[in-house]
C-alpha cells in the first residue's frame, strides 16, 4: 500500500497493512460489547498507539471508531466524536505512529 500526501510518496509496512484490515473488519462487524471493544482497543495498543494514564480502557476502540467510521456522535467511553468537544477521544492520545498519521491523512 502506498499513499501519495501532496507529493509525498510512503510506503507502509505489512504489519501494520494487516493490523488496520482487521480492524476495519472488526468495525464493520462491531456489536460493541464489551468483549468486542476490548479486542478493538487491544488491536489498537498492538499498533503502537499510546494512550494518556487515565484513558478509558475502550480509547483505542475509540480512537479506531472515530478515525474510520464517521457516523458516530458518541464513542465507547464516554469520548465524543465532536473535535472540538473536550470529550474528544483526541485528548487522551498522547502518540500516533507515523503508518497511523499517513493513513489518517490519507482518509480525510
């Protein structure tokens, strides 16, 4: 996979090709329970994403909702999906891995 970002080219690596298929299967499959959105925001620690101390256990869950399905208002753990909310799943992610910074880009 590669994405093009204003005339920049990058590659992204298997790996994290595989790991963002299956969470967008686990999103498009997603009934949130808990079980679920505790797989999901394992997914998302596993993809080098770091979350504040105090994150809600579901922030990467979250996060993965709020970057890839964007008919959500509310998001597990209380976050909102408003970016200007200070609810903002945003918040309590204190680092993106470069692979998730090109995709989120690459979304908009």
């Amino acid at each position: 996979v590669a994405l093009i970002d204003f005339g920049q080219v990058k590659r992204i690596g298997y790996k994290f090709r595989r790991e963002l298929a299956e969470l967008i299967i686990n999103i498009t499959e997603l009934e949130e329970t808990d079980e679920e959105l505790r797989r999901l925001s394992k997914l998302g620690d596993k993809m080098g994403l770091k979350f504040a101390e105090d994150a809600h256990e579901f922030c990467p869950a979250a996060l993965g909702l709020y970057v890839l399905d964007w008919s959500r208002e509310e998001l597990p753990g209380g976050y909102s999906a408003y970016e200007l909310s200070p609810r903002n799943v945003m918040g309590d992610v204190t680092y993106f891995p470069p692979e998730w910074v090109l995709t989120c880009r690459a979304l908009q």
